[in-house]
C-alpha cells in the first residue's frame, strides 16, 4: 500500500488542476500573451508541485519511516530505518535541485 | 509581440511533453505506485517548468529589455529600461520562490 | 540531545567553511569583481547550505521521528509521531520556498 | 566598472548581515539547539542569498544587458547582447538548481 493511500483523491485532484494549468499555460502561448504573465503562471504551477511534493514527503515520513520503526525485529529495524530515511532525504535532496 | 515568438512552437512542445508528464504522474498514483517514485517524477516536472522559465526569461531579457534599450527618446529609455529590468528581476524572484 | 549530535563536528566544519565563503563574496565585492561571478558563488553558497539542510533532516528524520515511533504507549506514539512528521514536513517547506 | 558599483555599500551590508547569520547558526549547533530551529534559520540565510543575488541579477541586467545594447556598431552590438544575455541565463540557471 502506498503512504498516500489516504488522501489519493485530493492527491489526483491537484494532479488533474495542475494538468489544467499546463493547459492554460498553452493557451497563453497559442494567444500570444506577455511572457511575464506566463512566466508568473509558470511559477504559481512550479509552487502547485511543490505543495504536491511536500504532501507526499509528509505521508512518507508518516507510513514508510514510522512503519520500519515498527519492525519487531531490532536488527532488521535499524537497516529498514537507514534505508527508509535514505530515500526520503534523496527524494528531498531532489527537490530541493 | 511576444519575446518568445520565434521559439513558439519549441515552447508549446516542452509544455505539451510536461502536460504529459503530469497525466503520467496521475497513472502512477492510480497504480499505487511506490511515494518516492511519484517524488522523483515530480521533481523531474518542475526541472522541466525551470527549463520553462529560463527560456522566457532569456526572451524576455533578449527582446523586451534590449527593446526597451533601442527607444530613442533618452528619458523614455530611462524610463522603459527600468520599468522592464525590475518585471523581470520580479519574474525572476517569483520563481525563485 | 539535538538529532545531529553524532555529526556535530562535521555540521560546524560545512557553517565555518560556509562563512569563510560569504568571507569571500565580500572580498569579491571589494575587488568589484564581475557580478556574473559573484552571482557563481552565490549559487555555490546556496548549494552548500542546501547540503547542510538536507543533513539536518536526514538526522531529523531517523533520530527525532523515529525517536516518537518507539514511544511505548500507542495514543502518546500516535501523537507524537504526527508532531514530528508535521514539524519536519513544514520545515521542509521552509526549504522549497 | 561592475554593475553593483551604485549599491556596492546596501550589497556589502547584506553580506555582513548574511556572515553574521552563519555564525549564529555555528552558535546554535554549538549549544545544542533543536534541529527544527536550525532548519529554520538556514532556510533564512537561503532566503537572504536569494535577495543578494536577486539585487545583483537586476543590477547586471539594468546595466551589463542594457550596456551591450547600446553600442553603436550593429553587428558588435547584436553579438555583445546576445553574449550577456546568455551569461545572465546562465547564472539565473544556477540559482534555480
């Protein structure tokens, strides 16, 4: 089961409204619109993915981490733990490029 | 006309392929595929809007403010070049954001 | 006890070479060197905070969180655990922005 | 002659301000403080180099940009803006990864 099991609907709905918004940056585009206006759009739909980003970091964080911490066995635990927190950081690390 | 207008069909091509890759990040979701593999597709979406951008701004900076460099009248240039340098630097530091 | 205490020496080494860094901006400054070059190590410094960022969470995240998934009582765990991954996941955003 | 030169004293201040920050930081890592609360402080001296660099980028535009287009010799001209345009790109580039 993926973290964001929970909210998958909200998930896909912003996923869709961002779709939207590539749609409209097309629009502007096709109707030759001043390239600030469509830089500044371009910039609403950059911080739209990064309120994306951040919602799955979280639900990471709070299923797959937490759920390695739950490992019964101490061994397996702390490799489960490295390895979840890990990807996490590289997945932000990403982000952040 | 738009500062973009020579790389238009360029640009409707980077927006068309990251509209795609935002219905592509909506399949993954309905799979259930892995969070940090939707995280990394993400991140490769706004690398693209980056990519976006900075090809409107070197536009933007290439045809508006060196237009603004070419009015003759010395103090509407003055005037002109200002008011285009500070809406880019604007654009500029909305993305940054 | 902070999360990066085991890397504590590590975490001053990257801040004092951070500020030897910025040390430097003002000398390149001084020396009215090129503002292409100057905004070069601006980049460079920001990288390396980014890099100090990402440590900071990474250690966050597998000493604090995971510190919250141990507590033995389930309702105080849950809570707990909900604290640290909202505290990390807007800290994070602090990042992106 | 750079084009900071009218603001080099606001640019030098900032960069002090900036230098003091970081040692503040190495203050709080040396005290123990919570990492949260360093996250937050380096999310704010990334915030201040994205002010600095922003101050610069508009001043190279408004003056490097707008310099090359006013040299009179058409071809020289057309090739010096198009070299400053690409060099502020670049370095805009830079900031956004």
């Amino acid at each position: 089961m993926a973290g964001y099991s929970a909210n998958k609907k909200d998930l896909q709905d912003r996923l869709r409204r961002i779709e939207g918004q590539v749609r409209g940056l097309q629009r502007m585009v096709e109707e030759d619109k001043y390239c600030i206006d469509i830089l500044t759009q371009v910039a609403a739909v950059t911080k739209a993915l990064h309120a994306v980003s951040l919602g799955l970091v979280e639900e990471h964080i709070g299923h797959c981490v937490v759920g390695a911490a739950s490992e019964p066995d101490a061994a397996l635990r702390a490799e489960a733990i490295d390895f979840k927190v890990k990807e996490a950081t590289d997945a932000i690390g990403r982000l952040l490029r």
